[in-house]
C-alpha cells in the first residue's frame, strides 16, 4: 500500500466538494443542537484508536466518518445522505450495491483502512475549520482562529443524517487544545484511549519506518517539546513524543470535568463490553432519553504486543522523562 497521496484524486475531490460546498451551507443555516452529545476521541500515536473506531462502528450504534465520507468533507451532511442510500437496508434494490455491504475487517495499516464503510482519520474535515500548525500553536491563537460555529453544526448534521446516532470520530489533531474545544463545543464527550507506553513506542518506531522509510525521520503528531525532542536519538524521540502528548491530555483533563472518559487499549482489549457500557452510560449521563441497546460485540480481543530488541532502549527513555518531568498519572 502506497502511502503518498493521489494527485488525481485530490483534483477531483477538491472539485466536487468544491460544487457541493453551497448545498452544505445552506443546510447549515437551518441546523440546530444535536440530539445526543458527539464523542470526541483522544490520545497518543499508536494507541488502538483505528481497531477502536472499528469495533464501535461495527456495533451500529454509533454513527462515524467512513472512507466514503470522508471525500465529501466540505459536504459531510449531503455525503451522508449518499452514503445511508447505498449503505441503509431499507434502501437496497435487488443487490445494486452488494459489493459495498459487506462487513469490513478489524485491521488496518498506520490508520489507514479499507473499505467503502470503514472508519476514517476524518483530519481533511478538521482542516476545514483552521489551518492547523506542525508544532501545536497556543490555546488563544487556536480559540482565535478555529470555526467552532460552523463545526459544531457540520457536527449536528451529521448526527442528524445518520438518525440521531452520536457521532464519534478521531480528535487527535487537536489534542493541545482541550480547553477552548471544551469551552466552545456544547455537545462533546472525550473519550481518551491511552496504552501502554512502551508497546505504543514500538509502533511508532516501526510507523516511521513504513510510512517514511526511516526510523531517523520524525512521523505523526509533533508535541509543543518537539525542539525539545528534535536532536535527541530516536528512542528518546519518539518515547518524548508520546509521552509530551499524553501529559499534555492528563494535565488538561481537568477542564473538562464529567465530559471526560479515559480507559486504556489494554482494558479494553480486555473486556471490550465494560468499555461500551462506559461510554453508553456517560451519554445517557448527559442525555437521560438516550437508550442503551444490548452488547452484542466481541467479548475480548487479542492485545497486540510483540516484544522486540528496542523494548530496553525504549523503556530506558520513557523513564528518562518521567524521571524529568514527572510519572503519568491516568
């Protein structure tokens, strides 16, 4: 799988959101709140969010950004729309779209999954409403400059197309600026996923070199330390830069009080139904009409954890930092 982008395909995706974009605006015009609060997932690199997005939308309670929605990104509401008349049981004809409809696979490459229904990162859509920096700008520069009106009602959109189905989707890209996000989004539950830090350094370690063909060269989310982290050996690097993203949440965290839900992909790997009922309840919590249907997902899952070589480096940095700059705390 080839990770650099299809020029074509960005020309044409640009044209035809682009011809929609007028369509979408006015919808917004005529949208008010969302029925339920929209679930905003958080953390580091590496941390299971993909293979978590995938079990939540397999569960058909939620609604999310899939590969196909996610190319309407000036229009999601209208790809919504296009997406429910392919995708819904209710609107089939004689297996027009049988290829579509089926039920796609637990797994992915560096996030990135296959398929018409599967999840997506969604981050073209959150690029919409700011051009977000490399390294994290502050959290007054992000509260000037980010379009928290419209979001917020491409957010009720959304959730009303998918029929009043809480929207969760990936928020990483704006895991430096928790507070304002909380300050301006009524309708927002996080949902932090965290893991162990040694297994995530690992991943990351082997992302750089799938995805940029170097461990030496820098991959994912640059932390506000990243000058910190620059010039450093690669453990160092990249334990720096998980472990800065992680302390950034954990010391925010407190500003979003109940709206907050932290649990960890071993926990979840674990007992993958106490983690629905988690978040489930904490929606009910904000939205006592909300109805908690039944579990009928996986009862565990197999944790990826392939110890290697590097684990003794990678331990020996984490604990540079937290020697540093102090122990995490969840």
């Amino acid at each position: 799988m080839s990770y650099k982008k299809n020029e074509l395909l960005e020309y044409a995706l640009k044209e035809i959101n682009s011809l929609l974009k007028p369509v979408e605006i006015e919808q917004i015009s005529k949208v008010g709140k969302p029925k339920f609060p929209n679930l905003f997932l958080i953390g580091g690199p590496r941390c299971g969010s993909t293979f978590f997005t995938q079990w939540a939308a397999d569960l058909d309670i939620f609604s999310y950004p899939s590969n196909f929605l996610s190319r309407l990104y000036e229009a999601p509401y209208l790809g919504a729309l296009i997406y429910n008349i392919v995708t819904k049981p209710e609107y089939q004809y004689r297996d027009e779209f049988a290829d579509v409809n089926v039920d796609f696979k637990l797994n992915s490459s560096i996030g990135k999954t296959s398929g018409f229904k599967a999840p997506h990162e969604f981050w073209y859509f959150w690029r919409r409403f700011m051009n977000f920096p490399e390294v994290p700008f502050s959290e007054s520069e992000f509260e000037d400059q980010f379009d928290f009106d419209t979001f917020q009602k491409e957010l009720a959109l959304i959730q009303k197309a998918f029929d009043d189905k809480p929207f969760l989707f990936k928020a990483k890209i704006a895991n430096w600026y928790l507070k304002p996000l909380n300050e301006n989004i009524d309708d927002a539950i996080f949902l932090h996923l965290h893991r162990d830090p040694i297994p995530m350094t690992r991943s990351l370690l082997k992302a750089r070199e799938k995805w940029v063909g170097s461990r030496e060269k820098w991959f994912s989310w640059k932390p506000r330390e990243y000058n910190l982290l620059k010039d450093l050996d690669v453990y160092h690097q990249v334990a720096g830069q998980i472990y800065f993203l992680e302390k950034e949440i954990l010391t925010n965290r407190k500003c979003l009080g109940s709206k907050y839900l932290s649990f960890s992909y071993e926990e979840f790997c674990e007992n993958p139904e106490r983690i629905y009922f988690m978040i489930t309840s904490k929606i009910q919590e904000f939205s006592p009409d909300f109805s908690i249907p039944d579990y009928k997902g996986d009862k565990e899952f197999s944790p990826s954890n392939p110890i290697s070589e590097d684990d003794k480096h990678i331990k020996k940095a984490f604990e540079f930092f937290e020697n540093k700059y102090g122990e995490l705390v969840y």
